[in-house]
C-alpha cells in the first residue's frame, strides 16, 4: 500500500512539475504601428520552464529569419520578454509585456532605450 502510495505521489508531482504554462505554444497575430511603418504581422513561439522562464522565437513582418527571445519570464496572465531585433542602424532591443485572455495575448511593446520609439500594440492568437 505505502509503495503504490509512494508511486502515486511520485507521478502526481512529474506531472504537476512538468504541466506548460499556457503560454506555451506558437502564436500569431499584428501589431499595430503609425504610418509610414504600417501594421507588423509577427508570429511567436513560446516555452516555459516550471519556474516561469521564457524561451522561444519570433518572426517579424520585415526582418529576415527568426529572432530569438533573449530573456522572459511569465507569472500567472502576464507575460514580458526582450528580443534584438537587426534594424537599419544596428541592433535594436524591444521589451514585450502581455496579458493572456482565453486564446490571445494583448501585447505592448517598446524598445528597451525610452528616449526612441513609441508603444505599439498588438495582439497575437493561438496558432491552430
């Protein structure tokens, strides 16, 4: 009895331990910029560990192959990371912040340096 006990508490704890965020997962959607840049499709890819770190990609309407995500963490809805992203005048950072509701994530984002740029919104869904 104690072993099969043992044994269930064993499994519980593997599954709890290694259950995805629901973060987790490939994502799609747009983000909205002024003119004359227009509206930016993206789509992203997320994996998190059991303590809330955030690995993953994105692709961005307008930069050539994947851009991976440097650092992020989520904790319950919310979601932030950094990525560089290659531009006309060198690397640029962008920090994301996110909210999960159902099967989207509303974004916002702005490079890392708060002298340049603007918040742009954006909201990707669940990739089917």
């Amino acid at each position: 009895m104690r072993t099969a006990i043992f044994g269930f508490c064993v499994w519980l704890c593997a599954t709890v331990c290694s259950a995805a965020s629901p973060f987790d997962g490939k994502w799609a959607g747009t983000f909205i910029r002024l003119a004359p840049a227009g509206n930016q499709d993206v789509a992203i890819t997320v994996n998190t560990d059991q303590g809330g770190k955030v690995t993953g990609s994105m692709t961005l309407q307008g930069v050539n192959g994947e851009v991976p995500i440097e650092w992020g963490y989520v904790k319950d809805d919310l979601i932030t990371y950094r990525v560089k992203v290659p531009g006309q005048n060198g690397v640029v950072l962008f920090v994301y912040l996110g909210k999960l509701s159902g099967d989207q994530i509303e974004f916002g984002r702005r490079p890392d340096d708060l002298t340049v740029g603007l918040l742009v919104k954006g909201t990707v869904k669940r990739a089917q």
